[in-house]
C-alpha cells in the first residue's frame, strides 16, 4: 500500500476540496524483510568529471562569435544530423550536413559542462569539409515522416580519453553561418554514482524541421497549404532522427537538460550520460548506477524505457526527475527504412494505431490498459495534470522533511515563478507506487490555461520499503533554477543538493 501524511493528502486533494473530502491518515505497512541494495561510497569531489571541468572552457560555440549569423530553415544554410544518439569512446559518429550553397564548413566538437563558467570545452574541430545543396525530402503521405538520406560528410572516432558527456556538433560554414545538433558520449565500460538520461525521443517528438512554412511537421502540428501551422490533422504519426533539428538545431527544451548537466558537474558528482534510446535498447545496467536524473522534458517513453526504471527502482536505483509532463506518451522507437535501429519514434495518439503490437497502442500511458492499470503516476507518485500561461510560486509544504534542509523556508512559503509550463500533481484516483510512503512537498495552485480549471502542482518524493527513492519536480523550471543565470534559485539548489546527497549516501556500503 502507499502511504500518505495528512498534510500530503491535503495538498494532492486542492485547496477547495478538503472541506468536503477530508484526507488520509498514514498507515503501517505490514512487517517484513527487506534486503537494502549497497552501492560504493559516492566519489562526489574526486572522480574524472571533475578533473575533467578544470581543463579550459570555451563559449566560441556560440552564434554570434567569429561574426557568425544562426541558420534557419527556410533558406537552410547550413545544417546537419547526426547517425546516433549516443555513441561511446572508440565509436564513431556520422554527420550528414546541407549548406544551401556548395562550399565548405568546418564541424567543432564541444563538450557540455561547467568548465569555470563557460558552460563548454572545445574539443575538436575537423578539417574543411566540402557541403553542397540537398534533395529536400518530401513527407510521407500515410504518416507524414520525414527523412532525409543525405550521404556522410564527416565522421568523428571518439577517442577513448573523452569523458562521456552532452555534446554539440557545430556546423559553420565558410560563408558565416552555424548551426548545431546534440549528442551523447556514453561511457559503458564504467559504473558511476549517476547516470543522467537525455531525452532525445521527446526532442524529436517536438522537432518541426523544416519549419519552412511548407513541409515541416511534428507529432504535434504540421503546415497547412496556405503556409499556416496547423495542428493535429496535419501533424506526423512517426517522426526520424534522421534529420536535423528546426532553427538553429538546438532542441526545443535543450536548456533544461544543459542547465542540469552544468549544474551536477560544477557540484562534482560522478556522473555520465545517455540518451532515452539507450534506456529501450537495453545496453545499459541500471545497477551501476547509484541515481539515475532524467534532465528534462521526458514526455515520450516507449515500453522498454519504462520497463527499464521499473527495474532500476526494484534493483534499489534511485530516479529523480527534475521536469514534469514525465512519461505521458507511449511510443514505438523503430528502424529507418534502410534498416537502422533506433531512428523513428512512432506515436498515434487519439488516432487509430494500426500496428500497436504486444505492448498496446501509442496513445498516453495512463489510457493504456483496464482501470489506468499503467499510468504513470503508478511509477512517478504524480502526473502531469494541466498547463500554465504564466509562471506561478511554488508552495512549499512538509518544510521540516530533510528535503528542505537548509533551505530557510517554512511551510506555506513561496518559491516565485517556478511552477511554469506544464505541472504535475498527485491524483488520488489513479495508480500509485506500491509499497511506498509518498511526501508531497509542494502544493501550488495555478489555473490551467486550458481551461480546466483551478489545479494544484507537487513536488512529490516517493520511498518504497528499500528506502529507494523517486523523486519527481513536477514543473518546467526547476532544472533551469539550477544553473540558468535568469531562473537561478539557491533554494532550488539546495533542495536538490540535499536529494542527490541522500540518494548518493543512503546505499554507501
């Protein structure tokens, strides 16, 4: 069974409820023996990332030094994709690059970290690469994919002294354009205290390239023929990586995870990376991993990346996820039609799958078999329930649990603007974590700006009878308050300095 505090229930009910309803008292779970998982000791402070952040940073990456101007898609000056995701030391990685002119670019590597406040390091640069016009592809009519199959202009052989990381290819070309695309060095060949998962599936789930005003769709909208953005009737039901990203490539939402990333590697931890494909490939164990933090906007998760945080939670893994809107739709991820694993997500939504396969249909987890039997809330404690115009306070609540620590706040204290975008929040009729004791640290009322209503948005944190944790923000902003100079929070800080401690610590053989 879960458990719930009353001030939890009250705060999950909503502020003009409580009269009515009332709340839950906590209850006892029954005895039994329970084994706790060990994990080594946390090398937070002495480990390679942090030798790694000493070297020099560099922000040349940047649009706008060395006079460079940001491409777009209309005229596509220069843009790239790359064939992987993620790839690890002494693997190679192909970029496939359009300029809209025959001449050449150069493709400089960076590395996403702290670096003294740079915020990156410049790793490589590759010699003039010739790049030349491209077929534009078209999409497809049935379920408006789009993919290109430009040939490789250059490929990168990781070295295997590079420190797995969030990366940026950097595509400028000759005549003073740049763009960018991600991607992820792993490092397998390695335990770590944490592994932080990128969410490359939902960064292509929102990718409208070519945002032309023509082609370009996503699994949200497309163009209409009159060159307005649509909506669903014209939106794509399986979208590629094979392709670069709208704008500038930068994904929509990228700051958060980069925000994440700057911050844990200026605090020290030991920490490497993935991308959401590896979690539904499987190559990864999750009990080399002490903490796994999901960065960002997490929204699209296919049956084998869910599987794969259940197991890491009954392995004794700890999750945190730092965004919210986590886990809402199940996806296929599929192969190219040249065969190539990895390369298509594929969700239906409302419509009609017409092959859903053993693992059900893509439309919302929650909607996925009898009684909400998989909604997400059964794993995270809370869900996504509604979306915000403007940014609200975050209302603090359970301000004496260690969470809170040090933090200065008390309960009924606000946190101002941090509820943003899209909210979670706790519902007492759906699924929740078994055998675990749920604390909801926020309560904060917003008005959706669907027009749903009056909604209440918690931060939840969930501990199952192994004392393993899955912690859940519950809002946009809260990775960008740990390192983005505009939202910066130390309160924020704090608070999650106090999550990550524990989880490092609570296993520490």
């Amino acid at each position: 069974m879960t458990n719930l505090s009353r001030r939890t229930a009250l705060g999950a009910i909503g502020i003009t409820a409580v009269g009515a309803i009332g709340y839950q008292l906590r209850t006892q779970e029954a005895a039994r023996t329970v084994t706790a998982p060990t994990r080594p000791a946390p090398r937070t402070g002495s480990n390679a990332v942090v030798r790694e952040n000493a070297e020099t940073g560099s922000q040349d990456w940047v649009i706008g030094h060395r006079d460079t101007i940001g491409a777009n898609d209309a005229a596509a000056q220069i843009q790239g994709y790359a064939s992987k995701t993620s790839v690890d030391p002494g693997e190679s990685v192909d970029f496939h690059i359009w300029s809209h002119v025959a001449q050449t670019c150069t493709v400089a590597i960076y590395r996403i970290g702290h670096y003294g406040g740079a915020g990156a390091r410049h790793l490589s640069t590759s010699r003039a690469v010739a790049v030349e016009p491209r077929t534009r592809p078209t999409s497809d009519p049935t379920t408006g994919l789009i993919a290109c199959d430009w040939p490789v202009s250059w490929t990168l052989e990781i070295p295997r002294t590079w420190i797995s990381g969030l990366f940026l290819a950097v595509f400028t070309s000759e005549d003073g354009f740049r763009s960018y695309t991600p991607f992820v060095v792993r490092d397998t060949s390695r335990r770590s205290d944490v592994l932080m998962v990128v969410p490359f599936t939902t960064y292509q789930a929102y990718n409208l390239w070519p945002s032309d005003g023509r082609i370009g769709k996503n699994l949200y909208k497309g163009f209409t023929p009159d060159g307005k953005l649509g909506a669903n009737p014209e939106r794509a039901f399986r979208v590629s990586f094979d392709r670069p990203y709208a704008h500038t490539g930068l994904p929509s939402w990228f700051e958060m995870d980069t925000s994440a990333a700057r911050w844990a590697e200026e605090s020290g931890y030991d920490i490497t990376y993935a991308s959401s494909v590896d979690l539904h490939e499987g190559g990864l164990d999750p009990t080399e991993y002490t903490a796994v933090i999901f960065s960002g906007h997490d929204e699209y998760w296919s049956a084998d990346m869910r599987q794969w945080a259940e197991k890491a939670v009954e392995e004794g893994t700890h999750l945190a996820f730092l965004g919210s809107n986590n886990i809402y739709f199940h996806i296929r991820i599929e192969a190219s039609g040249d065969g190539r694993d990895g390369r298509v997500v594929t969700c239906y939504k409302q419509d009609e799958d017409p092959e859903p396969g053993p693992d059900g249909p893509t439309e919302r987890w929650r909607t996925l078999g009898k009684k909400h039997k998989k909604a997400e809330q059964g794993l995270l404690g809370v869900q996504y329930n509604g979306m915000l115009a403007e940014p609200v306070p975050l209302v603090v609540q359970e301000s004496s649990h260690w969470f809170w620590a040090g933090s200065g706040l008390r309960d009924g204290d606000q946190i101002p603007d941090l509820i943003a975008v899209e909210a979670d929040g706790f519902n007492p009729s759906m699924p929740r974590p078994q055998d675990s004791e749920q604390t909801l640290l926020s309560a904060s009322p917003y008005d959706d700006s669907m027009g749903r209503g009056r909604r209440v948005q918690n931060t939840s944190l969930c501990e199952n009878t192994r004392k393993t944790m899955v912690f859940v923000a519950g809002t946009f902003y809260w990775p960008l308050a740990l390192n983005e100079p505009e939202h910066l929070n130390p309160r924020v800080q704090r608070a999650t300095t106090n999550l990550l401690s524990e989880m490092l610590k609570r296993y520490s053989a």
